[in-house]
C-alpha cells in the first residue's frame, strides 16, 4: 500500500451496499413521518429516541458527499470537464424535481414556490414566522444539497488535492460548526436559531463535507475491513454519546442544536465506513439484497413525493407526534404503499429513460494507464447517480 495520501488514485467502482444504504436513509425519513402514536411501542420509543428524520437527511448528505466527490475525483483525474459532471447532474435531479414544483404551482399555489423554484426554500421555511404548513416542506435538504452541487465541485476542480483534502476534513466541517455557534449565540432569537442551524446550507456542509472526506481518503478503508469497522464503531459511539450526554445536561441544553450537527454526522460517516467495510464480506447481502437495491433505486423519488403524498392524505404528525383526529394505521400504510407506487411509475417512466440518455451523453473515456506509484483505478462501472 503507498505510504502518503497523496499517491492514492481515485475509485470508481460500484458499491452495491450503498444502494441498500440510500434505502435505510430514505425508509427513516418516511418513518419519522408517521404519527409516533400509531407507531408499535418499541418503534415509538426508537423514534423518539433515534430522531431518524434528521439522521436519514443527515446520512442522505454524507452519502451524497462521499459519492460526488469520488466522482469528480475520477473525472478530474480523467481529464473530464467540469461541465461534463454539472449537466449529469442536472438531467438526474431537475427533470422530476420542477416537475413537482410545477404541478404544486398549479394545485397549491403559495409565496413559497418561487423560493422551491430557485432551490431556496430551506431558507424561506427556516425564517419564515409562523413556519408554513405546505406539501413542498421537505425540499429544504434539496435545495442544500444543490447548493453543494454549486460550490463544491467547483473547488475539487480548481484545488490541489491536498488542500481538497484539507477543505473536506477540517476547514469546511470547522467553519460549519462555528457558524452554528454564532448563530446560537449572537445572532438569532432561539428559536430562529434552531430552524436555521437546522436548514440553512452553511451549517449542513458539516455533513456533506465529511463524507467527502471518506471519498479523499478512500483507499484507506477499502481492502481494511477490520480497520474500518473498527473506526466505524467508533464513530458512531462517539457521535451518540455526544448527542445523549448533550441532551441530558441542562447546562448545555443551548448547545443541543450544535451538538446534534456534529453528532448525527460523525454518526452517519460511522454507517457510511461501516456500509463500505461490509461490502469485503459475505454479510454485505444485508444491504445489497436486491429488495434494499431496490428502494435504493428510487429512492430520490420516495423522497421527493412522500411529504407530498402524506400530506394530502393528511397523516402528516401533530406537533407532538400524534396522529389527527381520525387517522388511522391503514391509511398510512395507504400512504406509503402510493408513495411506493409514485415512485415507481416515475423511476421507470421519467427517470431511468433520462438516466440512459444521460449515459449516452457522455460516455466514458478509455482510462488511462496508472503511474507506477499509484494505485490503479477501479473499472468504472458505477453508475453516475
């Protein structure tokens, strides 16, 4: 193995355990939005516990910023223009996006559907007093995840790979988590604060960023399963105890909004190490079962319609978890179960044609030899999703 960082090549191959990874991330998300009251016990209490909303954003972004990273590693390295990657991009979330933009500006119109156009919303509805109850509540994390698309390929582009290194594993994490502390506590009433730091795009790079650091440092873990899930478990028994310790001290109660930053995302790149050490061994099934490949799959259109169906239904969660008067367990497995079928029909109908256009668009070149003192790449058979 080489012996400085620097002489690592970037990888492209496919991981089937991270598909099965975008569908745990996704099925918390559509749990956390069913009434904890009509929830089993032990799940209820998980819930509570868990906040597997926030953790399913919050492993959404750092999956999403191990993936494009070690993409535009690997085309940076190819010589691929930057272009090449910001239209995949775009021909992957747009299309179904606006999509539903549109349809909700037809239906539902609001002030905030200008805001959802320009993927600005996560700041409309963290600053927006009372916050509006809409079916487009939850493109908050799309429109952060597209201002990372924004920013952060640009500077994998135009760094060195050491200060890109650098950026992903200590500047931009730092510089996250000290805006979350001003804002805490000089520049926003409590309650702003805790909408903002929850929201806003400057504070949730901690997490994207990080998990871009997984893909700089890639071929330390890969081939190490039992260094990796070593410091996998490690990860994530820091992250919870940071988290609980937190939020069972009064003292540091203020804190509990940062704390829940830095601890759900060190949480999340624990899964993140663990998903890829698990894909060395024969367990890696657990994820990679073509039923959890699957959700994974369409897993960005469960995403994208699930509030909105859920809404409509009218099983959305009171604000103390509970479900509305008349909701019972069989309408929201009806909900889910149209969610399910939504993001199916669309898959198959919009996404998956776009995504062999795109392919078509831009296929990719003969690799090039590897130098003698670097790893060599893996074959690219990833998709570039």
């Amino acid at each position: 193995m080489p012996t400085r960082v620097a002489e690592f090549a970037p990888r492209r191959d496919h991981i089937s355990t991270l598909d099965g990874l975008r569908a745990v991330a996704v099925l918390m998300v559509l749990w956390a939005h069913v009434p904890r009251s009509l929830q089993p016990f032990p799940l209820a209490k998980l819930d509570y516990i868990l906040q597997p909303g926030y953790f399913g954003v919050d492993l959404f972004f750092v999956l999403s910023g191990f993936l494009i990273t070690r993409i535009l590693l690997v085309d940076r390295a190819a010589g691929r223009p930057l272009t090449q990657f910001l239209v995949k991009r775009c021909l992957r979330i747009f299309p179904i996006y606006f999509l539903v933009v549109g349809v909700m500006a037809v239906v539902a119109y609001g002030p905030y559907i200008k805001w959802c156009a320009l993927y600005l919303s996560n700041y409309y509805f963290a600053l927006t007093v009372p916050l509006p109850a809409t079916p487009l509540n939850h493109t908050w994390s799309l429109a952060v995840e597209e201002h990372y698309y924004l920013i952060w390929p640009a500077l994998v582009f135009l760094c060195p790979p050491r200060v890109v290194r650098a950026l992903a594993t200590w500047v931009i994490p730092l510089l996250a988590v000290g805006a979350a502390l001003l804002t805490v506590f000089w520049f926003m009433k409590p309650d702003r604060a805790l909408e903002l730091v929850y929201r806003g795009t400057q504070y949730r790079m901690f997490s994207l960023a990080i998990g871009g650091a997984v893909a700089c440092y890639e071929p330390l873990f890969r081939g190490h399963t039992a260094r990796t899930f070593a410091l996998s478990a490690g990860l994530a028994v820091v992250g919870m105890a940071v988290y609980v310790g937190v939020g069972l001290s009064a003292q540091l109660r203020d804190l509990h909004i940062v704390t829940k930053q830095v601890a759900f995302g060190l949480l999340s790149v624990g899964v993140l190490l663990g998903a890829l050490a698990l894909a060395e061994t024969r367990l890696r099934l657990v994820l990679s079962n073509p039923v959890m490949a699957y959700i994974g799959r369409i897993s960005y259109g469960l995403y994208l319609y699930h509030y909105i169906v859920y809404f409509y239904l009218g099983v959305l969660p009171l604000n103390d978890g509970s479900a509305p008067p008349g909701v019972t367990l069989s309408r929201v497995a009806l909900a889910i179960g149209a969610t399910f079928a939504l993001a199916t029909v669309s898959f198959y109908v919009i996404e998956r044609p776009i995504l062999r256009y795109k392919d078509r668009l831009y296929k990719a070149p003969a690799p090039r030899p590897a130098p003698a003192a670097t790893v060599a790449p893996a074959p690219v058979t990833a998709r570039a999703d």
